[in-house]
C-alpha cells in the first residue's frame, strides 16, 4: 500500500536520516533564510550529522531529543562539543538519561559519556528555530516530546507514532493508556496534513494515520 507523504512547505532546510546502531532517525531542520537549526535525536554517527549540518550551511542552536533511550542520544555530547550547542530533554526522562551506561551494556554497545542536559523541555514550549513547538506526548516513556513545525508540515514523532502503529509501552516509564491519549488528543488533533518522522523506519503522513492507524480502530 502506497501511503502518499507530504513534502516540507516554505523556507526550510530539512534531512532526516538513519543513525547510530540501532538506526534511529535523526533529523535536522532549519532556517533557509537565517540559517539556523536545530538537530533533533543525534543517536550515533557524528560525523556524518555533522556533514549534514555542514552541507545544509546551518548553525545549529539547539540539540533536542524525543525521549532518552540510548539510541536516540549516544552521539549527543560528541554533537554538543562540536556545535557549543545546548542539549534539552523532558525532565521526565532523566533517570533514562542517566542510566546510559546501563543502557548501553545491556545492548552491547559501546559507551560514551554525556553531560547532563543543559535545560528541561516543557509542554508547549517554542524551539529555537522554524517557528517550532514541543509537545509532551508521554507513553512511550515519560518524558516523551513530539516537535510540531506548523509552518512546514513537519512532526517528529520519535518513538511515539508510527507508520501504522504505535510505540512500545513495556518498557519503563511506558503506559499504553498515556500513549493512546497523546497521540489521540495532542497528534491527531494538529491541523492539516504533515509529514511525520518516526523515530525508527518509514515516513508517514499525519492525515493518513488519523483515517488509518489500527491501534485507533480505524481501517484503510
């Protein structure tokens, strides 16, 4: 089934692509005009982010994660050391930020230390670029954010929605009755259509999983 995905609108600068060993989406939006960015979920490969970033001609003013499990922050710190930019999580996830070196040997991958966030993220709070907004959308853990470009039709879900599914809930800090309530009353209910990034795998459209997301009783 062909799911049609909504292109970015107006001027941004705008890449997504699979990174770190667990090949988590990271994303880097910015500014056309100013040429200013944010990286969004720096999960591993520093090296080519920052060739993106480097292509793309951004100054990056802010490092902003979805959620804190290892695959979405291991190349955060090395990221913060090249760009001077600060680092900024949902407060509800930093007991998962802190236990990175427990995450990573229960995966097997290497660890590298990562300071601490330089300041919490907070429902409703604009991003530093690209008229963007943070929403708290918890479920998949606790402090779980979404980052709503409206202007660009743009929503990086993390690991809360999905191509046709949702994000786990057995994990610590994860609730399928949270989960349900923040895509239900905080994602499906934006405006218009919009691209959403997920946080592992395909694209998928925000109007396209309203009609036909399975875990929401709905069909194609």
């Amino acid at each position: 089934m062909a799911i049609p995905i909504p292109q970015p609108r107006g001027d941004v600068l705008f890449e997504s692509f699979a990174a770190g060993p667990l090949q988590c989406n990271c994303s880097i939006i910015g500014d056309a005009i100013t040429k200013k960015g944010v990286i969004i979920d720096p999960g591993g490969d520093p090296d080519h982010i920052m060739s993106v970033v480097e292509r793309l001609g951004l100054t990056i003013t802010a490092i902003v994660h979805t959620h804190a499990h290892l695959d979405h922050i291991l190349a955060s710190g090395e990221i913060k050391n090249r760009t001077g930019a600060k680092l900024f999580l949902h407060k509800g996830d930093k007991p998962l930020w802190d236990s990175l070196e427990q995450q990573c040997l229960k995966f097997g991958v290497p660890y590298e230390p990562t300071p601490s966030p330089d300041s919490w993220l907070t429902d409703d709070e604009a991003i530093s670029c690209c008229n963007g907004v943070a929403l708290h959308t918890p479920g998949h853990t606790a402090g779980s954010m979404s980052f709503w470009f409206e202007d660009h039709g743009i929503l990086v879900a993390g690991d809360t929605l999905f191509q046709m599914g949702i994000g786990r809930t057995d994990l610590p800090g994860g609730s399928y009755q949270e989960i349900s309530r923040s895509i239900e009353d905080r994602l499906f209910r934006l405006e218009g259509d919009a691209l959403i990034v997920t946080g592992h795998g395909p694209n998928t459209s925000l109007e396209f999983e309203r009609r036909a997301n399975p875990f929401f009783g709905r069909g194609v």
